[in-house]
C-alpha cells in the first residue's frame, strides 16, 4: 500500500512562481474586500504583515498591490499604506477614464460621446415624464431654480446644468445611471470650459431646462423627448467650436 501523500500546497512565495504567487494574493485579498473581511476605507494590512501572512516577498506583495490599485480595489499613494475600496459601479468607470480620454482624443470622439449622451437622455427624459415621483419632480424644480440663478456666471452655471440633467439620471432608480452621468460630466466638462462666458447662451440652455421641465410636468413624453433633442443639438453646436 502506497503512503498518503500529506505534503501541503506549496506557499504563494514558491521559488521560481512570483507571477503566480502575485496572482493568488490578489484573489485572496480581492475576496477579503468584497467579502467585507478588509473592510471599505480602512487601511490594508503593512507590507510586512502580508509578507508575513503570505510567506512572499516583498516584491510579489508591491505587484499584488499594484495589480488590486489598477482594478480599483485599493487607492495607493507613495510613502502611505494603500486604502481599501470596496469596487462600485464608478470604480468601473473611473478604471476605463483614461482610455476614454485618449479615445476622445481620436477623429469624432467627443461627437461619439455626445452622441451616446443623448441616446440615453431621450430615454431618461421620457421615463422621467411617465414615472417621475413628486419627489423627482421637486428636485428637478430646485435644480431648475439653481440653474436660473447661475445665468450670469458660465462655470455655475455648468455645474447646475448638469445638476439639472443629473436629476433626470436619477428618476429610474438604477445605480448604473447616475454613475454614467458623472462620466459625461467629467468626460466632458473640459471642452465646455473652453467656451467664452456668454450669458445670452445660458439663457437659451435655462429656457430649455424649463421647457424640459415643463413636458415632465405635464406628462408628455414625447413633448420632453423633442425639448430635450433640441436643447442638446443647440449645446452640441456651442461646444463643437472648442475643437
């Protein structure tokens, strides 16, 4: 009869296996942030601890932490312990933000990126008119007041213009939403910046904010739908000349 076998796995550090050793770190301490075990915002453990808890270099330990920064499961700074991040909808975002940049920096791009912001705002302005609540339609009121209060000052008034059309990304209940907004914003904030202050422009841009508003209101949503195409057909030819 043979004898059992009783050896043990060999450790994460097996000589010669740094890139898998690398690996299984990161599958163990991924599990850990998802799981709760390292918990949102707090430290991770030092690099000794988990050299220690791993039987691994130090360097398989920095590229297994590299590896959770790059997915958005820690925020690493230099000379500071790395922080958990328990991944979201906008952790995903923000790990492509960088591709989308250089991507936007290609013929047609930013007209690319609009053009999907639209597409997903005829949608959420028609359910906004069929669905929205007398809580989605007060904020929408509020952010429509901010956004007529901003008209003298261009950089305000890009923030409440956007607040405005955020409440619209809110109305469906559906995280995914309002995480893709923030990239809009974010994605395309620059290009807006570019443009002179011009208040008689964001009295156009209010004046369809009310008009959006008002088909909402009224429960019309192909009324809101054509508001809403207008409005950022218009806002396309302004920024179109930051290019």
């Amino acid at each position: 009869m043979q004898p059992v076998d009783r050896q043990q796995p060999p450790s994460p550090a097996t000589p010669g296996s740094k890139g898998r050793a690398s690996d299984l770190i990161v599958e163990r301490l991924q599990e850990m942030i998802l799981s709760g075990e390292l918990a949102h915002n707090t430290p991770l453990p030092s690099e000794r601890e988990l050299m220690e808890r791993y039987s691994a270099s130090r360097t398989v330990i920095r590229e297994a932490v590299a590896t959770l920064a790059s997915r958005g499961f820690l925020e690493a700074k230099p000379r500071f312990r790395p922080i958990v991040r328990k991944p979201g909808y906008d952790t995903a975002l923000n790990s492509v933000g960088s591709i989308v940049e250089l991507l936007l920096q290609q013929d047609g791009g930013i007209a690319s990126l609009f053009e999907s912001r639209v597409f997903v705002e005829r949608g959420l302005v028609r359910d906004a008119a069929l669905m929205a609540t007398r809580e989605d339609i007060a904020a929408l009121k509020d952010a429509l007041a901010a956004n007529g209060q901003a008209v003298g000052d261009s950089e305000r008034f890009f923030q409440t213009d956007a607040a405005f059309h955020g409440v619209l990304y809110q109305v469906p209940r559906n995280p995914i939403f309002p995480t893709l907004h923030d990239a809009y914003t974010s994605w395309l904030h620059p290009h807006w910046a570019q443009m002179a202050n011009m208040p008689e422009r964001n009295e156009m841009n209010y004046a369809s904010h009310q008009a959006i508003y008002a088909a909402i209101t009224e429960r019309d949503p192909d009324a809101a739908e054509a508001a809403l195409v207008q409005h950022l057909t218009t806002s396309w030819e302004h920024v179109r000349d930051t290019f």
